[in-house]
C-alpha cells in the first residue's frame, strides 16, 4: 500500500517529498489507530468494527485517487484516514482462532498455514502490484487494493464467527476493570513476547536493504526479484517441512529455538559470493521463519487475556512492522559505511541478541501462558 501510495503521487505529478508525506501519514494514522479499533472490535464485537471500517478505508483510497490532487493538506489528510480505518481483519482472524473450540495442536496448525500464507502474499502482493500497474495505472493498482481489503473485510464480518468473536467475550475483567491505556500490554509475558518479536524482525529490515545491494553488486538489478522469491520460498517450505512435527513441543519451549533456528540462518549470506549462492543460502536460512511467525501467534493467543485478543494480536503485528521499518533505516545508514556483508552481519548479531533474549525469557513466557479452555480442547 505504501509503495503504490508512493507511486500515484509520483504518477499525479506530485515530488517524492510530496509521496513520503502521504505514504507517512497513512502509516503514522495506521500505527495509532490499529490498537484503537482493535480494542473497540474486542468490545463490540468484531462484525460492526469489519463492516464501518471494510466501508470507510476503501472510500478513503477511492478519494485519495479520483479526488485529490499533489500539494496541500488534502492527500495526506485522506491518506491517514485510509490509515485509521485499516480493518483488522488480520488480528480478528488470529483472535477467532484462539476463541473457536479447536484442539490444541488444531489451532497451532491453523496458525502455521496462515503463516505460510503470509510467506504466499510477501511474494505475490508485489508482483500483483506491478501486474496491475501494467495493465493500467497506479492510480487503478491502489483502486484494486481498496476494493479487496474492503471486500475481504465485509467477508470476515459475514462469517458466523465473526459475529460472536468464537465465543462471548465479556465486556470487563474479572475485576470488572477497564483495559487502561496500555491494554494487553499490562501484562509481562506479552509485553516481552512483543519486545522479542520487534527485536527478531529488526534483521528482515536490514537483509531488506542488503539483498538488494548485493545483487546490484555483483550481478543485475533485474535478478532482486528471483533473490527475494528465494527467500520467501524457503520460508514456505519449511512450514510445510516441519510444521507439524513442531507443534508437538510446547510452544514456549520451541519458540527459542526456533528464533535460534531463525538467526543461525541469517550468518548464511554472509557466506554468498553471487547472487546465486545468495538465493540459495536464503532459501536454507529462511526455513524457520514462517515457524517462528506461527510460534508467534500461538503465544501470543496464550499469554493475552481472552476479552483483549484482538488488541493483542494488533500490539504483536505491530511490533513486527516497527522492528521492520527499524532495520531498513539502520540499515539504509549503515550500507554505505559497511557495504552488503556487513549489513548482513548486524542483522545475524541483532538476530543472536533476539535469540538470547527468546531463551532468557522462557520462565516469564512459560508463568505467563494460560491453558486454553475446557470446551477448546473438547
């Protein structure tokens, strides 16, 4: 979404200061109101949040295309309403599964393959954009977009699931008090689930802005696409590879190692010498980590209070995204100084710290985590 925000100004006429401030609103509006919506989706119900915001945020692009213009405050205004109206559909389907009466090792498999299909989409969106770029314009990719999300959302919200969250959820604690500002986030176990998965996704950042300069490195920039397929390729697999045999370990003590798993393979580019040993050693050093997005979500469907999943699950995606957006800026800083391998050797250091930090933070992980219901495992 952003890049293609980035496009239509562009397309408009519009400068790139002009395109990073409206992709930077919508991202900035995104952040804030993510946890807000979520938070109202906990206490609603999912339904209602699905369908106001599966109605504005594709209005909004649709504006943002048709009706404005480069200049002014009306492109980022509408962008971060855009922004703000994001449907959670991600976190609402991620907290329908820990609430729908699944086995134990049902719900981690459902975890897994949405993992997997988010290793399908990091691939296909991109080259979907550009597809329909060819066939068109920005403004008609963008358009497209909208559509979808708007679409997949009022879907969910069709669903019978989404019209009763799985199963009722009370409004207030036990205690009978409100969430507070920080929500979910009050507790210590999601809280260091959150810090552990912003640190983790601080390398996919810096391997973002390395592969690209390796490649221009040593061969064409025409072959960054390929290198990048490898990585999500090997990701897929291994979630199909060893997805299953994983689930029969507990989730909090797989997770550190599979975050090990995950950093031992980040050290594999820094053996690459072309682009063709680079593809390779990414497709081998990603294996883990559509298992370690799985182990993820499984804590974190475990650590969460029941009547705040969703809120939950928006904090974790959050996190993600931060720690991305962190490491392509560290990274974007440190290439000129460091160059590619070195570049790549911070992100196998940053993903050792994250892995040291996964196995110090067993005992708060393994305290923090609830068994799931009685009628869940019937």
């Amino acid at each position: 979404m952003s890049l293609a925000m980035v496009l239509l100004v562009r397309e408009q006429g519009g400068s790139y200061a002009q395109s990073g401030t409206v992709a930077a609103a919508y991202t900035v509006c995104m952040a804030v109101g993510s946890p807000l919506i979520a938070r109202r989706a906990d206490r609603v119900g999912p339904r209602a949040v699905l369908v106001v915001t599966g109605l504005v945020h594709p209005s909004a692009l649709a504006v943002l295309v048709w009706a404005t213009a480069p200049g002014g405050w009306a492109q980022p205004a509408v962008a971060g309403l855009a922004g703000l109206a994001l449907p959670p559909a991600n976190s609402v389907m991620r907290s329908l599964w820990a609430r729908l009466p699944l086995a134990e090792h049902e719900r981690a498999l459902a975890y897994l393959w949405e993992a997997l299909l988010t290793e399908v989409l990091v691939i296909g969106a991109p080259l979907l954009l550009a597809g329909l770029m060819l066939a068109g314009s920005a403004g008609l990719a963008l358009t497209a977009a909208a559509v979808t999300g708007g679409a997949g959302a009022l879907g969910l919200a069709a669903t019978r699931a989404a019209a009763g969250g799985g199963r009722p959820a009370p409004q207030d604690g036990a205690d009978g008090a409100a969430p507070g500002v920080l929500g979910p986030l009050r507790n210590p176990a999601l809280l260091t689930l959150v810090v552990i998965m912003a640190g983790c996704a601080v390398p996919i950042g810096l391997m973002t802005l390395a592969i690209p300069a390796f490649v221009d490195a040593h061969g064409s920039r025409t072959g960054t696409g390929l290198v990048y397929a490898c990585w999500g390729v090997g990701s897929a697999l291994g979630a199909l590879w060893l997805g299953r045999a994983q689930s029969e370990v507990p989730v909090h003590r797989r997770f550190p190692r599979q975050v090990l798993g995950y950093a031992l393979g980040t050290a594999l580019p820094l053996l690459a010498t072309s682009e063709v040993t680079l593809g390779v050693a990414l497709a081998v050093g990603s294996v883990p980590i559509a298992l370690v997005s799985a182990s993820e979500m499984t804590l974190v469907s475990a650590v969460a209070e029941e009547r705040l999943l969703t809120e939950a699950f928006t904090w974790a995606s959050l996190a993600t995204v931060t720690g991305d957006a962190l490491g392509q800026q560290v990274g974007g800083l440190l290439m000129a100084r460091l160059g590619p391998h070195g570049v790549f050797a911070t992100a196998c250091a940053v993903a050792l710290a994250g892995a040291a930090l996964a196995f110090g933070c067993r005992g708060v992980l393994a305290r923090g985590t609830r068994p799931f219901p009685a009628e869940a495992l019937a």
